[in-house]
C-alpha cells in the first residue's frame, strides 16, 4: 500500500516579525527613559526648592547670629568701658582712703601730743604716748603694786591731772558729725567733731603668779580690776562735775571703755616671773574715726551693679 510521506515543515521567521520585535522594545526602552527623565526632572526641580528654602534659612539664621554677636559686641564694648571706668572709681577710692588713714594718723597724732605736753605745762605730769598704736601710757606714780588693784601713792592725785587735761581736749574729737558749737577751749584745728570713736583704758600686770591668799583669781582678773578702779577714778565728778562721764561718739554711744589682758601684753618680756614695774601699768587706747565715708564709696557700688547688670545680660 502507497504511503504518503509526512511532510515536515520547519517553521520560518520572517524579517518583519524580527523588526517588530525590536521597534517595540526601543519604544518601551524610549518610555521608560521619557519617565526617568520626568521623574529626575521633577526630584530636581524638588530638590532646587529644597535647597533655596535651606540657604534662605541659613542667610536668615546667620543675620540672626550675626544681629546676636553684633549686639555681644555691643555689650562687650559696654563692659570694657564699665571695667575701666570702675578701675578709674577704685583708683580715686584708694586715693581717698589713703587719705583718710592719714588724716586720722595725723590727728591721733595732734591729740596725743596735745594731751602730753598739757599734761607737762599745766599739770606738771610726765606722760608716754604711742602716737602708732594711739597709747597713752600713765606714769609711774600710779602703777600697781605687785599683786594688787590699789593705787601707789599719788596715784588719785595723778588721774586727777589726767582727767582735768582729758577735758579740754576730747571734747573738740568728740560728739556728733554734725555739731556746729564749739567750745571755746577747742582751737580751730582741734575742732574735729565726731572723730572719737572710743578711749579703752587697759589693765595690765606682770607674770608672777597669785598666791592663793590672793583676793583676785588669777591676773587677768587683777588687770580687769586695774581697769575698773583707774575707769571709776578718771570719771569720778569733782567740784565742778565732769565731762568725761558724759562724752559720746557720733553714734551717741559712751566714749570710755575696760579691758584687762592680764600679763599677755608685756612690754619687758620675762621668761621666768618677775615683778616687772614696767609690765604693771594703765594704757589708754584711742580709737579714731572719720566722720565722712570716702565720696567715692557708693559710685563704686554703682558701677558694680551695672557691671552685674551686663554680665547677666551676656548670658
């Protein structure tokens, strides 16, 4: 029997299929590159608005810190000129201390030497004065005895003296700031009201120790009492009254005051205890004042503050 041969055909591609095959991958490749391109363009774009926004924050935020340092500068320049001008104040205030430390020098020094050589004219009464440490120191006539609170012999008679001079003189240092009558015993340059401040009258004894039959304690009890009998005896009121009792400085308070040290203050040290006449004495102690405070003072304060003021406005 006749068989029909299979027929078998490859298939075939044509050049037209292959071309179409290609236009559509170029267009689909062309798309997409068009979408890139407008998506870039518009991140771009984006991204140019973004960057403007930020520099112009930076251009304002540096005015802003530019404004802040112009206005630390500013303050700066103010605190420079606030230093200067307080080294200036603090130059004069020292100027004006230093003057003051020497005007109350000087007139501790006047009265004390007033005090003595009155003492010496009128009372014929030989004094020591200390102008450095504003001492007075009384005579031998009145020191103590060993052991003892009583006065030597002439010794009330010696106060007497002290206290007539006392009230001539104090007086003129005495008082308020502001008194305008003065006695007519006060010269010109003694009148100096409201520059005492207190007269302390100090006891002192030697290093040789109490015996038990002692009435005082110990020594500094015995200077203490050294104190209060020359106080009671100076302020005594005589004849004529006096003075002394009622004087004030410029705070209304009581000019005379006590203090005893006992045989801690000597003026011949002793290592051993010994009756040291010397050691065995009455101080008077003057305290001075000024009775202005320096005028540049509260100008000090002042600029202080504004100085404060500045810094806390650097902050």
């Amino acid at each position: 029997m006749y068989q029909r041969r299979r027929e078998t055909r490859a298939p075939q591609y044509t050049a037209l299929d292959y071309s179409i095959s290609i236009s559509d991958v170029m267009s689909a490749l062309l798309y997409v590159f068009i979408v890139i391109l407008i998506i870039f363009s518009f991140n771009m774009k984006n991204t140019e608005t973004d960057f403007r926004k930020e520099y112009q924050q930076a251009a304002q935020e540096r005015e802003r810190l530019e404004k802040i340092n112009a206005e630390q500068e500013e303050k700066l320049e103010k605190l420079e000129a606030g230093v200067v001008e307080l080294r200036d104040l603090a130059a004069g205030l020292k100027q004006d201390v230093d003057l003051h430390l020497a005007k109350t020098a000087q007139l501790l020094f006047q009265l004390l030497h007033d005090l003595q050589n009155d003492l010496r004219d009128r009372e014929n009464l030989q004094v020591l004065i200390d102008p450095n440490l504003g001492i007075l120191r009384l005579p031998d006539e009145i020191l103590f005895p060993s052991g003892s609170a009583q006065f030597a012999a002439g010794g009330e008679e010696a106060l007497r003296k002290l206290a007539r001079v006392l009230e001539r003189h104090l007086p003129c240092y005495a008082g308020a700031v502001d008194a305008t009558v003065r006695p007519p015993f006060c010269e010109e340059r003694q009148w100096n009201p409201g520059t005492l401040d207190a007269i302390f009258i100090e006891g002192h004894t030697d290093n040789v120790p109490l015996g038990r039959s002692n009435i005082y304690i110990d020594n500094l009890h015995l200077s203490g009492m050294r104190a209060i009998q020359t106080f009671k005896t100076l302020l005594e009121p005589n004849e004529n009254g006096t003075l002394l009792g009622g004087l004030r400085n410029q705070k209304a308070q009581p000019v005379f005051g006590i203090s005893g040290y006992g045989e801690t203050r000597p003026i011949v040290d002793h290592p051993r205890p010994t009756a040291e006449k010397a050691n065995r004495r009455i101080d008077l102690r003057f305290l001075l004042v000024n009775p202005k405070p320096p005028p540049g003072i509260p100008k000090v304060f002042d600029q202080l503050d504004h100085l404060t003021d500045t810094l806390d406005g650097l902050k």
